[in-house]
C-alpha cells in the first residue's frame, strides 16, 4: 500500500482505496494486495477529491469507497468523489459496513459500478473486479426474439395488493428464474411491465426504456410480429422485455382491445409470459386476469393488505370475474421457526377467507441492493433465502408445465 499521490511512474497505480481510515478495514488492504499487488495507493475522502483532479488520475482503472455508519454525515463530498471518477471513466467499487439503505441508494445513484458487503465475503471483492473489466452487455433486441409458435404460453399476472409489497421483485425473478431453470431447454421467457406510469422491470434490470414501446401501444390495431418484436429487449440474452415507455402515460390510454392484442403476441412467441401489474385497478385488468392461467397477488401481514384483499374480492365477485385464479403471496413471511408468527399467517388467511400459498421470506438488503444494480437474485445473491424460495416456484410451475403438456 502506498499514497497515490507519491506513487512513481515506475510502478503506476491501477486502483485506489479512499477511505476516513483505511486501517478500520483491515480485511480490504489483504483482498486489494491479493487483487492488484502493489499497484494500488490509499486516500483519504478530501485527498481523493484533490488526486482525481490531477492528471495521473486518469491512468486508475478502479477506486474502492470503504464507508462505515460514520461516514454518512459526508455522502455528498463521497458522492462528489463518485460522480468525479465516473466523469473520468474511472469504475467505482462502494465496499460499505453497516450503512443505512437510503444512504447506500443514494451513492449507487450516482453512479457506483458494483457494491459489496463488508465484512469482505471470500473473493467478493476480486470477484467485482472481474465484473468490472467485463464488457457491458448490450441489450439484444428485436433480431433475436423467439419466433411465434402454433402453441400459446402460459400467461401469469403479478399484482400487489399495496405499494411496497414485492409484486415486481417476484415478477422480475420468477421471470429470471423460469428462463435458467432448465439448462439443456431453456424455455422462452417474456415478462410485459404493463404499469405505464411508475413501472420499474428496466430499473430491476438495467434495460433502457425505449419509444417504439409507446409506439407500439398507440396504435396495437396494426401491431404485427415485427413491431411487437421491435418494442422488446433481451436481457443477457435469455430473458425478453417489455419495458413500461420512456415517459409516464395516463393508465387508461389503452384499451383491454389493445391489452389483449399484446398478450397474444406474447403468447405465440413464449412459453412463459410474465406481466407486472399496476397496484391501481382499471378497466384493462380483467383482460389480464381473464387470460391468465395463474394470478399471483402479493400482500404482508399488515391491516392495509388485510383491508384491500377485502376489497379486491369483492371487486371481483361483485364484475363476476374468475377469483379462482388468485394464489395469493405473503412478502416478508415470518422464518420456519417462527411460530408467533405462523399463527398470525393462518389467522390471517382464516379471518380472509383465502389460501395463502406463497410465503416469500424477507430477503433483507440484499434484495434492494441487486435491484440497484440491475440484477436478478439469481446473479446477485443466490442463496438469498428469498431467491431459493422464488426459484422452488419456478421449477415446480414448469414441472407443472411439462406435465400438462405431456398430458395433452
């Protein structure tokens, strides 16, 4: 480890450590000296600022940002330091001990590359490193989109009965999940965010939202396969998208005409289809719902999820609507050891009159953290106990698949 700002031209810096006090992460000087050797100085958050100033800065290929609680009274010289180094092609790596969600959603918003947990997990850090100086994927787009088939997919709708309760998490990794879940015959994969105004499957994913989305939705009367295919993007090339439009539209500007137009088009060319729902409902979600062969709907263990599952029953009781299909998910399910907590569930579901047949387990920060970054649990954090539970109703929805379809 040496100062950045004495380092020689003999041996020129390749990364840099910027920290209050680089010594309260002991476990950070093993993995950089295991990463980059000797190639690689420290500073503190004002000395940074300066040494990014300078000419030599150019010439690093990556900074680590340690920060502990401590350091959140400072987030706006650290995120002036991130945006610095972005500005200079410089990759940032935030290494963070115990730092508050908001405070870590703001620095990765200003552009950090890739974060990691300290304590270091083994080879995390190297592991980011590797990340780093992989090539961004490009997002494919209509060329490679699967063709239409003479069979229709399976068409699945995730709808949170609140704000906050997890719909597209399950959607995006449920979506993630079916598309890996078969190594040697990957089904064919699409998940539709049909939330116009605040939807967020592009964020989840990092996927530009694009404006042949909203020029398909204006006019879906003479929709073919080539724009429906157009309006997509692939995600690494396995999973395929359709992104809510660039600018936030009013939910009534299509029709359950045009909403249906879409999911047939869907239909041919997947077998799985996965649509991400806005919380409000409109005329349109009965298109939905009613094309659906399962409706997932996620709710926690709260009065206002208690109070609108009340209400969406007798929504859908009152139009005559298929109620049959809801399978209704607990997000943030209490652990198997959790008895209190169990018993709360079956009260729950007795006082409803409901099943409750998906528990999702609290995936804690890790679950914000992957969708900063654009991932899928399934890249960011695989054994996530969330992850693990989404990935068991992934395989036992396509074993389910696979034996209606041998049936037939």
């Amino acid at each position: 480890m040496s100062s950045a700002t004495t380092q020689t031209d003999h041996s020129p810096l390749v990364a840099c450590t910027i920290s209050r006090d680089v010594t309260n992460f002991d476990l950070l000087i093993e993995d950089m000296e295991s990463a980059v050797g000797e190639a690689w100085g420290d500073l503190g958050f004002p000395e940074a600022l300066a040494f990014l100033a300078q000419q030599d800065a150019k010439a690093l290929e990556f900074v680590a940002i340690a920060i502990d609680e401590t350091d959140e009274d400072h987030l706006a010289m650290i995120g002036e330091i991130i945006t610095l180094a972005g500005s200079l092609e410089i990759k940032v790596i935030l290494i963070a001990d115990d730092v508050s969600p908001a405070a870590l959603h703001s620095l990765l918003r200003q552009g950090a590359d890739e974060f990691v947990p300290y304590p270091l997990p083994e080879n995390e850090l190297q592991a980011a490193i590797d990340r780093l100086r992989k090539p961004a994927p490009q997002p494919v787009q209509t060329s490679s989109a699967p063709s239409a088939t003479t069979e229709d997919g399976v068409l699945l709708g995730v709808h949170g009965l609140a704000g906050g309760t997890g719909a597209t998490t399950l959607a995006v990794n449920l979506a993630w999940e079916l598309a890996t879940v078969d190594k040697n015959n990957p089904p064919r994969v699409c998940i539709l965010d049909f939330d116009l105004q605040f939807g967020s499957v592009s964020t989840f994913l990092d996927l530009p939202r694009r404006e042949p989305v909203y020029e398909m939705w204006s006019d879906t009367e003479t929709m073919d396969e080539d724009i429906f295919k157009q309006a997509l993007v692939s995600y690494e090339e396995r999973l395929w998208v359709l992104t809510a439009p660039p600018e936030m539209l009013p939910l009534d500007l299509i029709s359950s005409e045009d909403v249906a137009r879409v999911l047939e088009q869907a239909r041919k060319h997947f077998d799985y289809v996965i649509v991400d729902m806005p919380t409000t409902l409109v005329q349109w979600t009965e298109a939905v719902l009613s094309a659906s062969q399962i409706y997932f709907v996620t709710l926690e263990m709260d009065m206002r999820s208690a109070q609108n599952t009340l209400r969406l029953k007798r929504a859908l009781k009152a139009e005559d609507l298929p109620i049959e299909k809801l399978r209704f998910c607990v997000n943030r399910a209490p652990k198997f050891t959790d008895l209190n907590g169990k018993s709360r569930i079956k009260r729950m579901a007795e006082s409803l009159e409901i099943n409750i047949e998906v528990q999702l387990p609290d995936g804690g920060k890790l679950v914000a953290q992957g969708a900063d970054h654009g991932l899928p649990l399934g890249s960011s954090a695989a054994k996530n106990p969330l992850r693990k539970e989404i990935a068991k109703l992934a395989a036992s929805l396509h074993e389910l698949g696979k034996s209606d379809a041998e049936a037939a």
